[in-house]
C-alpha cells in the first residue's frame, strides 16, 4: 500500500511538470482511481458510451503516459455519465485553449447533439477525441498526444459520427488551395438558393472536400473554410441558416480517386444537398 501511494505521488508532481491540469482533476482522487480504472465501465446508449470512452482516456493517461492527476478529470466525467448524465465536452476556454478549436466548438457540439440517437457509439467516441484534443493543445511535449495526432484521431471520429455522405444535388469547385468562390462557384450557389425557395427545402447539408496535396490536418481546416464559405453565400441571398448542416471531409471521399499530394480540380469541392 505505501508503495502505490509512493508511486502515485510520483506520478502526479510528474503529470504536473509535464502536462497542465483537466478541468475536474484532483489529487486526492488518484488514490482511487487504479481500483476504478480496473473495472469495466460503460451502459446502452450515448450515455453509457461515453463512460467507456472517459474511462479508456483515463487509462490513457494514468497508465501510458503516467499522468495520474489528469486521469482523474476523465474519471469524473465516466462516473457522470455512467450514472445517465450527458456530460458536455469541455470548452476550449475551461482550458485555456483559443484560436482554431473556439471555432471548431460549435461545430462538434452540433455534430454530437444532431447524431447521437443515431449513432451513439461514435458520436460518443468524437466527443471523447475532442476532449483529448484539448488536452493536447494544453499540454506540454513530453508526456502528452500531439496536437497533430490528437487531430488526426479527431477528424476520424467526425467523420464516423455524422451521416455517410448521400448524393449531392449541388456541387461547387474551387481553386487550388483557396476557399473563395470564383465566378462559376457564385452562379451555382445562385442556384442552390434558388432551388431552396423552389422546393421549399428546409435542410442543407454542405460539406467540403479537398485534394490531396497537402497534410491532413491543413486540408481538414480548408474543407471546413469551403464549406463555411458557401453557406455564408447563401446565407447573403436569403437562406435561412437554421437547416444548414456544415462538415468538413478534407482529402477523405475523393470525387476522383489519386494517389497522396496530386492535385484534381474535382477534388476540390462541396457538395451541397437539399431536403425537407
């Protein structure tokens, strides 16, 4: 007993040198949490997905990266939700986090909220990605994800959580790496908002998509500037943001299959579908 607690003091003046504090971390709470993190824990549902994923992360952090004080804070969040609590996704200033993820916020929290009675499982995994995302950028070099990494594994669980992409009524195409529309692009988005007062349509799902060239998290942030580009388009002729669905795929779903760092013109799109 005075050898794990010995070991647990260690490791939690090591996971603060190494990696800043979660929101909900506690040190008297590492002197538990080996005999948590040894259980199963989980249940039906969202909810009960979401215990197993806090509980995998903090065994990530408590037994990978010896990070005892922090896996603590995911702990917190398994028990919440392993008692049918929606526990929410942290906001990136709980972590002092800015720049890209303050946007990238409102567009996982839609995602989860709009898709976890459909698919519980993975929208659930996407939230715990997000978390751990943060805790990325937060954290320092030594012991904890990358942020690149952290990413990566980010914009997978994105891509499993919202709906496979159906056929799209509308495509719009730009240029080599650039997200503004170009005098074609604008006549198919007049189009689109035509289409929209014709059908009455209600909702639209925009989703943009790049080449290849490029890494993955850089080609990420360009889809979703695309796709962000040509729903504000529409909202200035008059469509209603309130249906409209954004997703970004990056270089995933390719319209023309190519091998990594080739550039195809109709690789770089979105796609934009109506329904009512």
């Amino acid at each position: 007993m005075r050898t794990l607690v010995r070991l647990m003091l260690g490791a939690s003046a090591i996971a603060v040198a190494g990696c800043s504090q979660l929101p909900g971390a506690s040190l008297g709470s590492t002197f538990t949490a080996e005999r948590y993190l040894k259980a199963d824990h989980g249940g039906p549902g969202f909810t009960g997905a979401l215990a197993s994923e806090y509980t995998e992360l903090a065994r990530n952090d408590a037994f990978e990266y010896v990070r005892w004080m922090n896996s603590t804070a995911y702990i917190a969040k398994a028990k919440q939700a392993e008692a049918g609590i929606e526990v929410a996704p942290w906001a990136p200033d709980q972590l002092g986090v800015g720049g890209e993820a303050t946007a990238d916020y409102e567009m996982i929290v839609a995602a989860i909220n709009d898709y976890k009675g459909d698919r519980p499982i993975e929208c659930a995994h996407l939230q715990a990605m997000w978390d751990q995302y943060l805790e990325a950028l937060r954290g320092g070099p030594k012991y904890c994800i990358t942020p690149d990494d952290a990413r990566a594994l980010l914009d997978e669980a994105l891509a499993a959580c919202l709906p496979p992409p159906g056929p799209a009524d509308f495509v719009v195409y730009f240029g080599f790496d650039r997200s503004d529309l170009t005098e074609a692009a604008r006549a198919t988005v007049d189009e689109i908002a035509a289409a929209v007062e014709a059908m009455s349509a209600t909702a639209l799902s925009i989703v943009g998509y790049t080449d290849t060239v490029g890494s993955v998290a850089y080609n990420q942030t360009l889809s979703e500037r695309r796709a962000r580009r040509v729903a504000d388009a529409l909202i200035d002729r008059g469509v209603s943001p309130d249906g409209m669905v954004l997703a970004g795929r990056g270089k995933t779903d390719l319209a023309v299959p190519t091998a990594d760092q080739v550039r195809e013109p109709l690789n770089r799109r979105v796609t934009v579908a109506l329904s009512n």
